[in-house]
C-alpha cells in the first residue's frame, strides 16, 4: 500500500501527441491559405495563439486562435484561394480546434502521463475523416450546383459547420 504524498502533483497541462496534432493541423491551414497573403497571415496568428493555448493549457485560447485559422481560411476564400484550399483551410482549422479541446480536456481529466496515445489515435482519425468529409461534400456541392454563387455556397456550408458543432458541444453530456 502506498501513502499519498502531498508533493506528488498530476500535470495537468494538455497531452502532447493531441497537441501535435493540433499544431499540425494548424500549420496546414496556414499552407491551405498561401496563395492569399492577409489570409496566411491570419492563419499564421491563429496557429501562434493555439500555441500558446496549448502551452498554458487555456481552452479559451486554444478556441480564439482556431477561430483566427477558420477565419483566415474564409478570408482566403474571398480572395485569390480556390474553393477547394478553403474548404480544405476551413476543415484544418476546425480539426485543430477539435484536437486542440481534446488535449487541454485529456491533460485536465487524466493528466499528461497517463497513456492516452490510443484514444488519441482513434479521435484524431475519426476527425481527420469527418473533415475529408466535409471537404468532399462540400467540394462536390460546388463542382454539382451550377449557375449559383460559388463563395456564397461555401460561406454557406462554413456557417452550417460552425453551428453543428456548436449545437454537438451544447449536447456534450460531460459538460
């Protein structure tokens, strides 16, 4: 039987490999977003924001600088980046924020060295695909809907991604 030592602290800073991933994703928003220059630099800013967050472990700052990559990602839209690097910016950034809230959630719950690397693994693929998903159907709207306004459409399914996942945090039973 062990004692419990007051001096024996849990880390609760947010898991690395969630972190990584999250970082990743970040990055390729930015690269997503380089043929438009304001929208890289945007971008550029969230991934520097989310890295602090992830740093501190601030949820809120994790949220503000994937925010920045989706808005960067938009903003790309309005300028020179084609459809596809949009919606492939758009997915990035909400996959970092995804990744981003599973490693400060994860670090504050269990703590930093408990082994988490599976679940990890298994969220950031089922993740990773959602956003392919998202990519794909949106993409295929696009290239299916003729005649239409083109950014209006992916603006569109933007604000309709943002709200879904609003809606799937407020149901979120851990809460």
């Amino acid at each position: 039987m062990s004692l419990w030592d007051p001096d024996d602290r849990i880390d609760r800073s947010p898991t690395l490999l969630s972190s990584a991933l999250a970082l990743a994703a970040g990055v390729f928003a930015v690269t997503a977003n380089v043929g438009a220059p304001v929208a890289a630099l945007i971008c550029v800013l969230g991934v520097l924001a989310l890295s602090a967050g992830l740093l501190d472990g601030r949820q809120v700052v994790v949220t503000a600088g994937t925010g920045l990559l989706v808005l960067g990602s938009v903003v790309g839209g309005t300028q020179s980046v084609p459809v596809l690097a949009t919606l492939v910016g758009v997915a990035a950034g909400l996959l970092a924020f995804d990744l981003g809230s599973t490693a400060v959630s994860l670090g504050d719950q269990l703590g930093r060295e408990t082994d988490t690397t599976q679940v990890e693994l298994v969220h950031a693929t089922a993740s990773t695909l959602v956003g392919g998903a998202f990519v794909g159907a949106g993409f295929a709207i696009r290239e299916t809907v003729s005649g239409g306004q083109p950014l209006s459409g992916v603006l569109g399914l933007v604000a309709a991604v943002l709200l879904l996942i609003a809606a799937l945090r407020r149901a979120d039973p851990v809460r």
